[in-house]
C-alpha cells in the first residue's frame, strides 16, 4: 500500500486555523482521548491482546500583526500564529516496544493574505517547529516548511486553491504541491467539506446552538530514532461523532465532541526523497474501532 505522507509532509498546513483574511484575534485549546483499543498486526491483521489509548492536548493562537487595504479596498493581512499539540499514550501487552508513549508537536509562524484579483487570493505562510517523540531532542527534530498557495474563490460558499509546498522533512529540502479545498453552506441546515480536515452537517437550532455531525482527520507527526536512522514517525486518526457548538456571549464557542474512531494508525517512514512513493511490504500497525471525545474552547477578539 502506498505510504500515508499527509501528515508527514503538511503538519504546518493543517495546523493553520484559515485561508481567509481575519482582522482578529483567534485562539482554541482543545482536548481530546480516544479510550483503550487493540493492536491490529500488519503481518496477517490479526487482533492482538496489546492495546493503547491516546490523550492530546493542543493549542493554537493567531494574531493579526499588520491589516491595511489595497488600492481596491481589500484586505492585505499580516499575522502570526503559533501552534502545540501534546500527546500521552499508554502501551500495555506488548512483548517490544512497538509506539512512543510521548509526542510533541510546536511550531511558530507567519501568514500573509492578499487579493490579486476579483476572485483570486494569494496565502503564503511559513514555520519552523519542533515535532519529536520525545526520546531525544536534536536538530533532526526540527522541520521549516513553507508555501504559497493561490485560491480561487468560485463564490462566497466555494474556494479551491494549489501552489508549492516547501518542507525539509525527507532531510533535504524539497517542493511538494498543496491544495486547498472548503465549500460550505450558511442556511440553518448547512455543511462544510474541507480539505484536509474533514466534513461536517449540521443544524442551527437557535443563534447560540449548533448541532452538527462530523467527520474529522488529524494526527500528530515526530522525527524518531530507528537503528540510529533519522525516520519520520507518523500518527493519523479519523473520527466521527456529534459535535453541539454553544456560543458564549461574542466571543467565546464551546464544543464538545462524542463519537467513536473510524481509523486509527501509526506509520514509520524513510526520510529518503527516493522512498517518498515507494510500496511498502506490510500496511502500517493500526487499532481497532473504539470511542472518541473531545471538548474544545475557542475564541475570537
């Protein structure tokens, strides 16, 4: 099967909160543990008796350091967002250590938002972090990505956007394509689908409740150590659940989230351009179905 490289190339992307132009200040702190579940073995995809759960916790913060307007009266925005996600797992019955029981991912960067034309924008952004198991911290740990990505937007409900990508995380740095994809509805039942993060249906009962079903992707990327190869471990979940987002006055959301796991796995990676698109001889060690909950507390200044 071919190699899952979405969060092991755009860790910096998917952390980004959105490609529009904000004149505000905008924060989340989120939470979340998927329960016990056990190990399915690549070899013959058996169910083990091993197991392990996840708990993460994450931050992200982005403020506008510069707004003014073009000769057209759109918005060229400066600003700066900064990213950290923290993640504990517990392995028990296994006869090796086959995960880490730590990740951590933080990062610091800047985004520019300009309109070059009627229906055109152009994002560029850029970040350095730290994405690492853990185990030892060292420069291997630290990864620069950056990109510009033009984005059509088709109407006020639809954009679509491609550009370079540049990353550091296959050792050398290279230019990989980005894309951007987000279409949503305003009505009282509405939906959103964007990539990469996921979709999501939802009914708006009154001004300050959202009920809204949700498919969501994420993950968690570290540089680890394998037969002291630098290798590039990592960590990707799909969940499903009902997510009710609550308005707190202007400027505070809460939302919690209850579902279950559709897919959950880890994958250990070669930092060689040469082994970016090779096959692998077994699929990647993954967990079966178990439940999900997150609490998530967002807000906007």
């Amino acid at each position: 099967m071919k190699k899952n490289i979405l969060y092991l190339v755009f860790p910096f992307f998917l952390a980004t909160f959105s490609v529009r132009s904000q004149s505000v200040t905008l924060g989340e702190i989120k939470a979340d543990y998927v329960p016990f579940s056990n190990y399915v073995r690549p070899i013959d995809s058996l169910k083990t008796d091993s197991e392990s759960n996840f708990k993460r916790i994450q931050m992200n913060l982005e403020v506008p350091i510069s707004m003014k307007k073009d000769k057209n009266d759109r918005p060229r925005l400066w600003s700066v967002f900064l990213q950290g996600s923290y993640a504990q797992m517990e392995n028990k019955n296994y006869a090796t250590q086959l995960f880490p029981s730590e990740l951590l991912n933080a990062q610091i960067g800047i985004k520019h938002m300009r309109a070059i034309s009627p229906s055109w924008s152009l994002l560029v952004m850029a970040s350095i972090g730290v994405y690492t198991d853990m185990e030892e911290i060292n420069k291997d740990d630290v990864l620069v990505q950056g990109g510009a990505i033009f984005i059509k937007q088709f109407n006020p409900n639809l954009a679509f956007g491609m550009g370079p990508v540049f990353t550091n995380s296959f050792g050398i740095p290279m230019v990989l394509p980005g894309i951007y994809f987000n279409w949503e509805s305003q009505k009282a039942l509405h939906f959103r689908i964007n990539f990469p993060e996921g979709l999501e249906l939802g009914y708006r009962m009154s001004p300050n409740l959202d009920l809204k079903a949700v498919l969501e992707i994420s993950g968690m990327t570290a540089e680890t150590n394998v037969a002291n190869k630098s290798m590039l471990l990592g960590y990707q979940q799909i969940i499903t659940g009902i997510r009710p987002q609550l308005k707190l006055g202007k400027h505070w959301t809460l939302e919690p989230t209850v579902g279950s796991t559709l897919a959950r796995s880890f994958s250990t990676n070669s930092r060689k351009i040469k082994d970016l698109f090779k096959e692998k001889d077994l699929a990647d060690p993954k967990f079966t179905t178990t439940l999900y909950g997150a609490l998530a507390l967002k807000w906007k200044f």
